[in-house]
C-alpha cells in the first residue's frame, strides 16, 4: 500500500524520541535509512540496530544540521552509500528554555540555525539526489502557533520552519516534489524532560486532549509515514497536527 521498499531517507535527529520512531516505521516498509545525530552517540547505534532488525540498511551520521559544512559532508557520506534520496524529514531540533526578557543574540540566533534555517541547507544539498516523486517533510510542534511559557525562541524558529515548509512547496512542486510539516502536540519524549514544568504540561495535555490520552512518538511516525506514501500525492506544503484534538480546545 505504501510502495516504499528500497527508497532511502535522511532523517536528522534521527537517534532519539519522534526521530527514532519515524526511522523505524520507515525501515518497516523497506525504507534504507540515514540516521543523522550529533551528541548521542550511543542511541543512534541503539536506532541502526531497531532499523538493520527489518532486513534494511541503515547509515549513521554525526553532523550539526546548523553547520553547513557539517551538512556537507554528511551528504558527500549519503551519496558514497546510496545513488539517491527519496526522503527527507528534518527533524533535529533545539533551543533556549528561558522567559523571552532574558533571551541573548546567541539564544536566537542558536534556535533559528538548528530549527528553521537547516531545512533550507538540507535541501539545497538534497535536490540533486531527489526524483519527482521525492518527499520533504519537516517536524515542527504547537509551539508554532501558540504561547507556550519559556518556549519564545523554539516558538518563533518552528513558526519560520512552517513558513518556510510553504514556500518551498511552492518552489519544489513543479519538481514534482512533495513539500509538509508534521505538527506534534505535547509528546513525552527527551526534550520535554529539559522543562521545568515538564509534569505539568503533560497533565495539562491528557486533560485538555479529547481522545484522552498523550500523543506518543509512534503516532507522529504513522502521520510521517503516510505523508511519505504515494498516499498523500495531493497533500502539498499543508502542516498536519498529531494531537488527540489537544489544539482545538483553544
């Protein structure tokens, strides 16, 4: 149903959380995967393992996605491996968690590289590689659209991501290039544990979201999966929320 045996895909920030689910559902439709890290070593082995498990390859790469050169050589990496690319989810991502008055150059600046301007460096060296037909496919979250405490720069770099996403899709189509986001609602992953407030936005997400349970890293991998069949031919530059209808609840 999916026809996506022998496609290979890039997935930055693949080792860990929503990353390493969208891997492995990947890898179980014959997808050969390049998992991208820069800090965790050892849970991006953890991933090649869980991919190599259904019968795929599986390439690992340390590269920081704000650093070209870095970006660079992790695709010099994919093309010695494989002749092509078919998909690619950007994925990695990271910021300051502090109040918006106390926010440095830097803080922005850091936030703004790794979350929305590494998309655009992650294209530019992947189209060479990418048949009509290809997909991009950028995870973004909440934050994007709404105020959340501490959240300012990772807020403001996921809502240029999606913007971003749209004017890509834009340029990309005629290519015959399909261009989304995946929105994720509150998912306990990692990331969330670097909140101070971790339990209580969690608490807050199971009570608020209608189908009355978290959104788990799995569920943004089968929206990820689907955006990556031949399934979501018509969908094009859209941002899809995976939430349990937490955000229609205002």
């Amino acid at each position: 149903m999916y026809n996506l045996k022998g496609k290979v895909a890039l997935i930055t920030g693949g080792s860990r959380g929503i990353g390493r689910a969208i891997a492995i559902r990947l890898a179980e439709q014959g997808v050969n995967v390049v998992v991208n890290y820069v800090r965790h070593k050892r849970d991006g082995e953890d991933t090649a393992r869980l991919v190599e498990q259904h019968g795929v390859r599986c390439l690992l790469v340390k590269a920081n996605v704000a650093k070209e050169a870095d970006v660079t050589a992790m695709f010099d990496a994919i093309k010695s491996e494989f002749d092509s690319l078919d998909i690619l989810v950007s994925n990695a991502a990271s910021g300051v968690l502090k109040p918006a008055m106390e926010l440095t150059e830097r803080h922005w600046n850091w936030a703004m590289d790794i979350n929305a301007r590494a998309l655009l460096a992650l294209v530019q060296q992947a189209l060479p590689l990418m048949a009509p037909g290809s997909r991009v496919l950028a995870v973004s979250s909440l934050g994007a659209i709404r105020a959340i405490e501490n959240y300012t720069t990772v807020g403001a770099s996921k809502a240029a991501l999606e913007s971003l996403v749209r004017h890509l899709a834009i340029e990309l189509g005629p290519k015959g290039i399909r261009v989304n986001t995946v929105s994720a609602g509150a998912v306990d992953t990692d990331a969330l544990k670097k909140f101070p407030n971790r339990d209580e936005i969690l608490d807050t997400a199971l009570l608020r979201t209608p189908l009355g349970r978290l959104t788990t890293p799995e569920d943004v991998a089968d929206v990820a999966l689907f955006l990556c069949s031949p399934l979501a031919d018509m969908i094009q530059g859209q941002v899809l929320t995976v939430d349990g209808g937490y955000a229609i609840r205002g």
